[in-house]
C-alpha cells in the first residue's frame, strides 16, 4: 500500500509541476489542454499492457526482451492478415492473437524443456522476429490501405466524459486486461503458485506446484499481451515499419513494471502498481516533450528506473536475508 500511495503522490507532483510550467500566454495549461491528456491517457493504455505483459515473467523470475518485437510481429502481420488473406477484422485480431501466443510458448518451451536461461532465449527472439518481419517486409512499410476500419475504435475511439475530453478505449482495454490480469494472480491457484516460482521455484517444485506449465503459461501470456499491445499500437498509427516498429518497447515494459513494484528476483507484483508505474513513465515522457521541447532524455530517464529499481530490488532482498 505504501508503494501504491508513494507512486500516486509521485504523479500527482509531476502533474502539478509541468501543468503549471506549460502556461501558455493566454494563461491556459498546454499540459491540460484535453488533447494532451487524451493522448496521455492513451499512451498510458497502450504502455500499460506492455508492462502487464513483462509483469507476467518477471513475477516467476524470468525476463522478456522480445516484447518489442512481438509487437513488431503483430503489428506488421494484422495490416497483412486483414488486406492480403482478407479475414475479417475480428478474425484476423484473434489470428494474429494466436500466432504471438505460441511465440510465448515457444520461449516457454525453450526456458522448461531444454533449460535454457530466458535472458538468452528472448534477446534471440528479439533479434529473431524483428528480422524475419524485416524480411518479409522488404524493410516497406506495412498499411491497412483501407481494411481494418471496424477495429480502428480499439485505438483511437473516445468515450465522451466532459467538453473537451474523452476516455480512450485503449484505457478501457488496459482496466480489462488489468482485472483479469488481478483476478488470475490473486484469487485463483494458479496464480498464487505464479508468485511461488519468483519466491522460490525449488521449493515450488518439492511443493508439488507444477512449475513446468506455469512457466509456460507465464511467457505465453506475456505474449499473448504483446501481441495485444502490438495490435493496438499499429491500430493506433496506421501503418508499421518493422526495422523500428516496437523499437526499446521491452524496455518501457519491463521499466513500468518494476517502477511499479515489480521485484526482478520474482515473487512480488501489484496490477495497481504496475498500471501507476507504467502512468509514471509516460507522463515523464509527457513532461520533457511539453517543458524541454524535446525527447532526448527519454532513454535516459528510462534507463535510470530500471537501474535504481534493480539496485532497490537487490539492497531488499539482501535486507531481508539478513534478517531471515
């Protein structure tokens, strides 16, 4: 609760300072104008499946590097399933759907069955998918050139809530994938033994926990969300050019999820905390675009968070040794 509380105020002074840092001449906040918070909110829905997605194999004690480049698979296959194979939209949603989740259990596979460590397995799949859509692509970029309209409100529809304000789908899509994603991790089984593998996986397996097919079951959900994700974002901005689409997307991932209390080692995580940790980093995003007028520092801040929350993870747990 601490962390949920810290993570709020957090946001809420970040809020408050660039709102009023972006005061226009006419004495209005570019910061809350009501375009700026739509497509805030929008990036917060579309980053926070993503960070949902890392959350998955993080809390087993596992890493993904691919996200970015399942992303990139879905991305380029959804405007190729609905112009060139002609299925319908909903159709060819749920066939890209499949074909990112058996990508996770062929990482899966690869991390139980042959016990090869999933940093390897994933940095090769992350090179792997991203070339191969390269090739298939011709490096040209890849449209719907008209097809795909019924699923477009998926990424850029609005619920009106106020004047000058709407509540994008996308947000809605991340409650949704959220209260499951809650649901599985607390009040079932399974996911209860998903958090005993991150704690401790031999005493997991001794405790008859079948290890094995959770394992499995973690990294194909982990794609299965990014494949959403990827499907969302190309929805989103029309077209995707798979030598950069999806491009460092593992990375704002795996940061949202550890800003949001993630632990790297495995066995801890909060949906709540990695929804307001992947929030947080899209509104620093937000603020150095607005403030600086410039992007430079993005990876940086990025690049900071995943190393202070693994340098935070690793002073807690030596922390608890010494008091075990």
């Amino acid at each position: 609760m601490k962390k949920i509380l810290g993570l709020s105020l957090l946001i809420f002074v970040i809020a408050l300072v660039t709102s009023l840092l972006t005061i226009d001449d006419a004495g209005r906040s570019l910061f809350l104008s009501g375009l700026n918070l739509e497509n805030l909110a929008t990036r917060v829905g579309l980053f926070g499946v993503l960070s949902l997605a890392a959350a998955f194999v993080i809390v087993t004690g596992g890493i993904d590097l691919s996200i970015g480049s399942v992303v990139c698979v879905a991305g380029c296959m959804l405007p190729w399933t609905l112009r060139d194979l002609g299925l319908p939209g909903v159709l060819g949603l749920l066939f890209v759907l499949a074909v990112t989740g058996l990508i996770g259990l062929f990482h899966g596979l690869l991390v139980v069955r042959l016990r090869l460590q999933p940093f390897v397995v994933t940095l090769c799949g992350l090179l792997l998918y991203r070339g191969v859509m390269r090739a298939l692509a011709g490096d040209q970029s890849v449209g719907f050139r008209g097809t795909g309209e019924d699923l477009r409100w998926l990424a850029t529809g609005r619920l009106p809530l106020f004047e000058g304000f709407g509540l994008p789908v996308p947000l809605l899509v991340l409650g949704l994938v959220g209260g499951f994603t809650a649901v599985l991790w607390h009040r079932t089984v399974a996911g209860r033994q998903l958090f005993a593998l991150g704690h401790n996986l031999e005493a997991a397996r001794l405790a008859g926990v079948p290890t094995g097919r959770l394992t499995i079951l973690a990294y194909v959900m982990c794609s299965l969300l990014a494949g959403l994700g990827g499907c969302l974002f190309v929805l989103d901005v029309n077209s995707a050019q798979a030598a950069s689409f999806g491009n460092f997307y593992e990375l704002y991932a795996i940061a949202g999820a550890v800003l949001g209390g993630t632990a790297l080692r495995g066995g801890e995580g909060q949906v709540l905390g990695i929804v307001l940790g992947a929030s947080l980093m899209q509104l620093l995003s937000n603020a150095i675009n607005l403030v600086a007028d410039s992007n430079q520092l993005e990876f940086a801040i990025v690049g900071a968070v995943i190393l202070i929350g693994a340098a935070v993870d690793e002073g807690l747990r030596r922390y608890l040794a010494r008091r075990g």
